[in-house]
C-alpha cells in the first residue's frame, strides 16, 4: 500500500532513500484520495482564507505551523503553499501527526496542514477553524470552507494508505487481477460509504494514469524542496 510520503515526499527530500519512486516499482490503482487542510487555532485573527492570506502578508515570519516530520507530506505542502502564494510561516516539526495536531488545539502553534480526517472532528468541536481545503473540489464534510484554486496545490491531495503498487516489472496479468479485485471491492456501497465519510475522495484509477500521477507529484515536490531551500538536517 503506497502512500504520498513513500512515492513523491519523502524521496524529493531524501536523496539517500535508496529507490526511485517512478522507475522501482508498478503502480497498479490509486483508490481514494484524503484532501488536506489548512487549519488554525481559534485564536487566530481570521477565520477565512482572505482574511488568513492578508495575515500571513502583513505579518512575515510572526506565524508558524506544525507538521507531523521535516520532510513529511504535511511539511512539503505547507512549503509548496508558502511558494504559491509569497508567504512565509515558520515550520515546527514533530514527531509524528498526533503530537503536532495536539499541539495546534491546545494553541501551542497556530497553524497546522493536516489530513481531513484527523483534523475534522476538531473542527466540528470548534476547537479547529478550516481556512481552505487542498482539493479539486468542495468537500461535503466542510461545506463552507474554501477549496484552493491553485492547481498544483489542490492536484498534490494526500492519498495516504489507499494505493496500490507492486514490485518492479510486475507481470501484466498480476496487474490486471489486483487492479479489478480492488477496484470491484472499493465499489461496494458499503466500502464505498466508509470511505467518503472521512472526507477522502474514490479515484479508481488505472495503471498509467496512476504512474502519471507519481511522476506528476515527485516533480511538483522536487521543484519545492529545491524552491524553498529544503534539508532533512
């Protein structure tokens, strides 16, 4: 089961990881997407994404933002906004999504990008406030809230533990079979509630577009890490 992190995060940053996330294995089916969010402490000075952006504009430097490792997908995505919109907040890293998400509704740091299903029930108690949603559309979870408009931001969703991929040169008939059991199982309504009901969207797609689709996000994150001056020391 590949995740965002193992096939475009964390071999953009880490030039030791050993593997080439495009070439070293066969992609066989995406099957959901999990939008990311950007949140923020109720003691932040605004509460939507305009009021947020002219915040972060006035003020360079004064915010910071956790993330659940330097290097994570949290990290990169929050750099790769900081590049889209000429912004810059200062990056705290944990160790690991929990500790990071705790901190931020305790208002220990007031910014956190965090998948939508750790952060929602939080925001349903209030002690989150949702800023903008990277997703290519409106979630029904967060009605309200702002999807980004930006392209590469809302295409770099976090597909974290719902893809499918093999080991390099997988024979096609293998692919064929894993691609359909998994395609059929994710289409019953049942599988299909359970996974929608945490905010994540059904993909379902096929091999090719799946390797596109690595290729696509390995780039967008070389091309941040380069940007924005990124180390793991």
């Amino acid at each position: 089961m590949a995740t965002v992190s193992t096939t475009a995060a964390n071999p953009a940053i880490n030039a030791r990881i050993g593997y080439n996330p495009t070439t070293d294995f066969t992609p066989i089916i995406n099957v959901a997407a999990t939008p990311n969010v950007i949140a923020v402490h109720p003691s932040f000075p605004a509460r939507d994404y305009n009021g947020f952006l002219a915040e972060l504009k006035k003020n360079p430097g004064k915010y910071s933002f956790s993330s659940s490792g330097t290097g994570g997908i949290g990290h990169l995505q929050m750099e790769l906004f900081k590049s889209l919109s000429g912004t810059f907040v200062t990056h705290i890293p944990y160790r690991g999504a929990g500790p990071a998400l705790n901190d931020t509704v305790a208002g220990q740091v007031p910014i956190i990008f965090d998948n939508i299903p750790s952060a929602l029930p939080f925001i349903k108690d209030g002690r989150l406030i949702a800023i903008v949603v990277a997703a290519p559309q409106r979630l029904a979870q967060l009605p309200t809230c702002r999807r980004s408009r930006r392209s590469a931001w809302s295409r770099s969703t976090a597909w974290r533990t719902t893809a499918c991929s093999g080991r390099k040169n997988l024979p096609k008939d293998v692919i064929d079979k894993v691609h359909a059991a998994v395609k059929k199982t994710a289409e019953l309504p049942e599988v299909r509630k359970r996974i929608e009901d945490t905010g994540s969207l059904l993909i379902l797609n096929t091999p090719d577009q799946f390797a596109a689709q690595i290729k696509a996000e390995f780039e967008i994150y070389k091309q941040v890490v380069e940007k924005q001056k990124l180390k793991l020391d």
